[in-house]
C-alpha cells in the first residue's frame, strides 16, 4: 500500500517537475499556484506512505529506498516552509526535480535492501536517519538557492532589460533563502554524524574512520563547515557559495553512493 | 449616442497650439457652463491637461458647431487651430473617451496620471450640472473601461521613466529598500529626482558627496541626510548599498580597486552603482565584481525603452478590450433608446382610452361601480392586447443595428412626437397629450 501511494505522490510532483522546466523560461501566475497545490497534495500521499512504512515495521524503515523517500519528503517540507516565510515557489525549480527524481527512484518498486547487522539501539538509528535526512534537505534547498542567486545575479548583469520581469525573487531574498536553510541544516548534520558515529560504536564497539562512508561523510561535514564559516565570516556568496555548495552536494552524493561500498554503514544486499 | 468630441492633443497639436488653448483649473466649470448654454448642446465637459485639451458634448441633434464654440472662446482664428484639431461623433466619440481615460491616447502609453485628470474634469463639469445622463452614463463607463484595461492587460506595469527603472532594479537586487542607505555623489537634478523615488520606496538615509561641500550640505538638507566631504568618499562610500553618481569628472571616480574595498568592508553585502554621468563615473570592470551591480544611462535607458514597446504590445489587447466595450456601450444605449418611445406609446393609448370612456359615459349617463369595472377591464385589455407586439419588437430592435428603423416606424405610426430619447421623455410625454386632443376629435367625428 505504501508503495500506491508514493506513486500518487509521484504524479503530484511530476506536476511540480514540469512547473520547474517551464518556470525558466517564462513566469505564470496560474501555473505556480497549480503546481504548489500538486506539490501539498503530494505531500499528503507522501505522508501516509511514510506512515504506513513507519507502523509496518522498523526493518524496512531503513531500506535505501525508504531512505529516499524520506529525503523527498522532507525536501518538500522545506520547500513549503520557505514559501511561507517568502511566498515564492522559485526554489521549486531546483527541488522539484530533485524530489521527483528520488521518489521516482523509491517508487520504483519494494527493494528492501536491509541492515543485516544487528543494530541494538533502534532509537538512535531512527534519531540518526531522520537528522541526517533533515541536514540533506537543508542542503538541496541552499544548493538550489545558490544556482538560482547566480542565475539572478547574470540576469542582473547581463542588463538585458526583456529578463526583467522573471520569476526569481530578489537577489537578496534568495541570498537569505540559501544561507537561512544552510544554518538550519547544518546542527542537523552534524547531530545525525553524531548518532551515527554512537550507532555506530554501539554496534561495532569501534570507529574505521578509513571506511568510506565515514570518511566521504567527515569529508562533506568539513565542507558544510566551510562554507557556513565562509559566509559567516566573509559574507561569501555568489560563484564562490555556488562552487562550495556544489562540491558539499557532490561530498554528500558520494557519502550517499558509499553505502554499496561501506562495510559499516551496510546495507548489504 | 449623439456625442461630439473635439480637441487637439500631443499628436495632433505642437506645444504652442497647446498652450493657447489650456484652462486653467479655477476657469473650468464657467467654461462647461459656457459649453451647454452654446447652441445645439445639452451636456458639455473639458478635458485640460498639458498633453491635451479636448471639450465632449452631447448635442441635441448630433450635430453642433464646437468648431465654433472654440474659436469663440479662445479668441483664435479658425485656419490657426482648425489644421490641429480631431473632431468625433458618434461612436467614435465613444472610442476616444475610452481610449483617453485607459490612457492609450496618452504621450507615454499606460501612464496612471490622465484617469485622475479625466475623473476631475468629469467631477467638475458635473458640480455645475454641464454633465447629466448622457456624459454621465458615457464617462462612468470609460472609467470602468480604464480599470478593466488595466487590470486585464499589462499596459501600465513596467516603469517607464529612469527613476522608477532605478528603483525596479534596485528592488530585484535588494527585496525590499526598507533600511537600505542611498549615497549621491555630485548634487544634480537627475541624482535628486532618483534619491527621491528611492526614499519614496523606504530608504533609510541618504549620504550626499559633493566637489563644493556647500551643495552637499544643501542636497543633504532636503532629503534629511548627511553631507560628507568628497575626500571622505571612498572611506564611506560602502556604508551605501545603492550609490547614484553624476560627476562631472572626466574620469571614472569608482574604479576595480574601490569596489573590491567596498567589499571586503561590507562583507560582500552586494553594492548598486547608478550611474548616470557623461562620462561614466563607474568604470565598466567594476561590474565583473561579483556583488557589485552597476547600471549606466545607457542601460537604465534601455530598459526603459524595452518597457516602452512592451507597454506597446500590450495596448494592442487593450485596444482589442476598448473595441469591444464600445459595441456593448452603443448596444446599451439603444436599448435605453427605445424607453421613451414606449413610453409614448403607452401614454398615447392610455389618453385615447380616457377619451373613449368619457365619451361613452356622456351618453349612458350614471354607470354602476360594476359597470365602471367591467369597462375599465375591457378597455385596458385591449389595449394590452394590442400594444403587446409593438413593445417587444421595439425592446428587441433596441439591441439590433435597425433599432432606429424601427423606432422611427412605431412613431410615425401612432404619430408620436419629439426624439426617442431618455433625457427628452418627459417633454414627450406632454407633447403626445397635446397631440392627442386633436385626434380624438377626429375620432369623435366619425
């Protein structure tokens, strides 16, 4: 059942999807409050799916596929809180894809890739996934504030008067909307290495941090400190929030693709 | 729909054909009472504003000498102002009205300003009782023209002037201008004039930079801001997030290295240069500076003149909107044509029955209350019967183009007076009674 209703929620968002392909090139009033009210719908199929996995058992709650679910779905949440502090959908742009393309992914079909060893504290794991999974939401939408801070910024500069009216929000707002979910994500983040790192311990009585997902995902942590520094201190934004925003999404991807590598963090199949 | 419209505008008239002809304000309501005490008019307003002078008559047979009326009034000779003028009647009257107040006839296309100038024109004629039903009924709708034009097309929305192209750019880089410092550097008209729509939209303070520190000071006082001496430029200059500078220094004043300083100090908050000095003060690889935006005459004007053919393309489905409310304003009006006429017809009925039933109550003597009754019912019921058809073919001819036709047919049928229209029922009414004295003699006789 779970399943049936991650595919509504999947039609949903495909409306979502196309709003962001046409968004870029023209601005329609209309089809940005279709697309959100598709997207809220989704989000209520994607809800029940999600409970529905939750109540069905702890081990499948932990499939790689649940996982991505999950992901989608707290990116969605995100999405909806900014457009309620900003009343913008442009985001949008940048998370529709990004949540289609990993509920696509989870919808694909039941695979549950599981956990074989033993975890002892399922709180934790359960404390670790979601504040992870919150961290990477966080990090999709600062990452897709800051392509769409460059792609403002070369409108701006380019001084071609036709792209005037467009449907990004000021410059400013995106700058805000980036380094606002950049600073929430980042405890996050850090909290869900945390129980990781005491799932972990708990389970193997030790850290490798030679492992690859451990080291990928320290990896993605410094950069992620980096770059809240960078901008905290020195007020970075632009190219070169672009370019460090990029390379933490790419860390994370990696730490993400690592799970078929680890032989920790297994979800060996 | 006996509109007459004349008047030159901007198109049609040079400045000092213009001039001639504007009223000034406190001038206006005796020129409307001139207007409707000149002959061949019933209703009169002028329109005056510095792009047009236009005076729109309603006349009582749709004809009337305006031409005349101006030359009079302005004390002009008639092959001085006759090559300038447009006259209108009838429906095109009708369009003109619409067009003006959704501002399509203006100089700058959309522009907000002339529906409030029509709107006072229109108030004022009417304090003096120059407009009545018609013009009433004809600029209410012209109004509401204007506001379905603007809400449907894009004709008005994008800026149009340097100023207001400064502050749409600024807010697409800032959001909001709440709490953002403007600084002016060189005092001039043109830097004023763009400071004052950016405080109009928030801005915090304002910082002046002056070669003569006394024109500083005395900039900085109108706008309640801080003069700061030309050499403290660069030391200030990023307390601003938006700069307008007008120098006229033949060098470029902000250069690379000033705006990597600017940056650095103000933690890469981004920095808008509006430049609008010949030469430019900005130099142009400040703007490969991430975070600094900058804007020269040339760019702002740009954008302006894109704005200009967009506000173009969009008066091209403001016209098509403007069309179609003219058909359905001429169609109204036919409709309210025909009211009279029935009007007539109906009194014109109702005074023969009266005179049948007198007489017939002259030869039976004292009729009985039932006989009374009974008559009463017979007569009305015939002439229901009877003027059934002829009022509803007039009622629905009133939304065909025959209306008049037909019109005319029913009056010249039952010999009805006087011209089919609203404000002239009343005068018909009395006009048929004299009319139908005579009748029922005739009638009598035979």
């Amino acid at each position: 059942m779970s399943l049936l209703w991650l595919r509504f929620a999947l039609a949903c968002y495909f409306i979502g999807l196309v709003y962001a392909f046409v968004a870029l090139s023209r601005t329609s009033e209309l089809f940005s409050r279709i697309a959100l009210h598709a997207a809220s719908l989704g989000m209520v199929f994607h809800f029940v799916s999600l409970v529905e996995v939750f109540l069905s058992g702890q081990v499948v709650w932990v499939s790689v596929h649940n996982g991505e679910s999950l992901l989608a779905f707290l990116s969605m949440t995100f999405f909806m809180v900014i457009y309620a502090v900003y009343q913008t959908t442009s985001p949008g742009v940048v998370v529709f894809p990004v949540v289609f393309f990993l509920t696509f992914v989870a919808a694909i079909g039941e695979q549950p890739v599981l956990l074989t060893q033993f975890v002892s504290h399922k709180g934790w794991l359960i404390a670790h996934i979601i504040l992870i999974f919150t961290g990477y939401a966080a990090l999709v939408l600062s990452f897709g504030a800051s392509l769409l801070y460059l792609l403002q910024e070369r409108r701006l500069k380019s001084k071609k008067p036709t792209s005037m009216i467009s449907f990004l929000p000021a410059l400013e707002v995106i700058d805000q909307i980036g380094y606002r979910s950049l600073l929430l994500g980042f405890p996050f983040m850090t909290l869900g290495l945390i129980t990781g790192s005491v799932v972990a311990l708990t389970t193997y009585g030790r850290i490798d941090f030679l492992d690859p997902k451990i080291l990928l995902s320290l990896l993605m942590w410094v950069v992620y400190m980096v770059m809240v520094f960078t901008r905290w201190n020195s007020g970075w934004r632009g190219r070169r929030a672009a370019f460090l925003a990029t390379f933490t999404v790419v860390a994370a991807l990696a730490a993400w693709a690592a799970n078929y590598f680890s032989a920790m963090h297994r979800f060996a199949s | 729909m006996r509109f007459q419209l004349i008047g030159v505008n901007h198109k049609s008239a040079p400045l000092e054909v213009r001039e001639r002809l504007a009223i000034p304000e406190k001038r206006l309501p005796d020129v409307c009472r001139d207007l409707t005490a000149f002959p061949g008019i019933e209703e009169g307003m002028v329109i005056s504003t510095c792009n047009r002078v236009e005076v729109i008559t309603h006349t009582v047979n749709g004809t009337a000498d305006l031409r005349g009326f101006l030359h009079n009034y302005f004390h002009v000779e008639p092959d001085e102002l006759d090559p300038h003028l447009y006259e209108f009647r009838a429906k095109d009257a009708v369009r003109h009205v619409f067009r003006v107040a959704a501002s399509l006839d203006s100089m700058v296309v959309g522009e907000a300003q002339i529906l409030g100038q029509v709107k006072e024109a229109y108030a004022t004629a009417r304090a003096v009782g120059a407009v009545r039903g018609q013009l009433d009924q004809l600029f209410s709708r012209a109004f509401a023209v204007a506001k379905r034009v603007r809400t449907e097309t894009a004709v008005g929305s994008s800026s149009v002037s340097i100023a207001s192209v400064a502050v749409e750019l600024a807010k697409k880089i800032f959001g909001t201008l709440q709490g953002k410092n403007v600084f002016i550097v060189g005092a001039g008209k043109m830097s004023e004039l763009a400071a004052r729509h950016l405080m109009a939209h928030g801005c915090a303070s304002i910082f002046v930079a002056n070669r003569t520190y006394e024109r500083a000071i005395g900039l900085a006082q109108k706008f309640n801001g801080q003069a700061i001496k030309f050499e403290d430029l660069y030391s200030t200059c990023d307390r601003a997030d938006i700069v307008i500078t007008s120098t006229g220094a033949p060098h470029a004043i902000f250069r690379r290295e000033h705006g990597e300083q600017f940056l650095a100090r103000r933690k890469n908050r981004p920095m808008f240069f509006i430049d609008i000095a010949v030469p430019r003060d900005v130099s142009p690889d400040m703007a490969k500076l991430d975070g600094i935006f900058t804007y020269d005459i040339d760019d702002l004007q740009q954008v302006v003149t894109s704005h200009v053919a967009d506000r173009r393309k969009e008066a091209e489905s403001a016209e098509a909107i403007i069309a179609a409310e003219v058909e359905k304003f001429e169609a109204r009006s036919h409709t309210l044509d025909v009211v009279p006429t029935i009007v007539s017809l109906q009194d014109h009925l109702e005074t023969i029955r009266q005179a049948e039933i007198d007489r017939v109550r002259g030869r039976m003597g004292q009729l009985t209350p039932e006989q009374e009754i009974a008559i009463e019912a017979l007569t009305r019921g015939i002439i229901n019967k009877v003027m059934h058809t002829p009022i509803t073919t007039l009622k629905s001819a009133a939304r065909e183009s025959e209306a008049t036709t037909v019109v005319d047919v029913v009056r010249r049928l039952f010999n009805l007076q006087g011209k089919p229209q609203v404000s002239a029922a009343q005068s018909d009414g009395s006009e048929v009674t004299q009319e139908v004295a005579p009748k029922n003699e005739v009638g009598t006789r035979r």
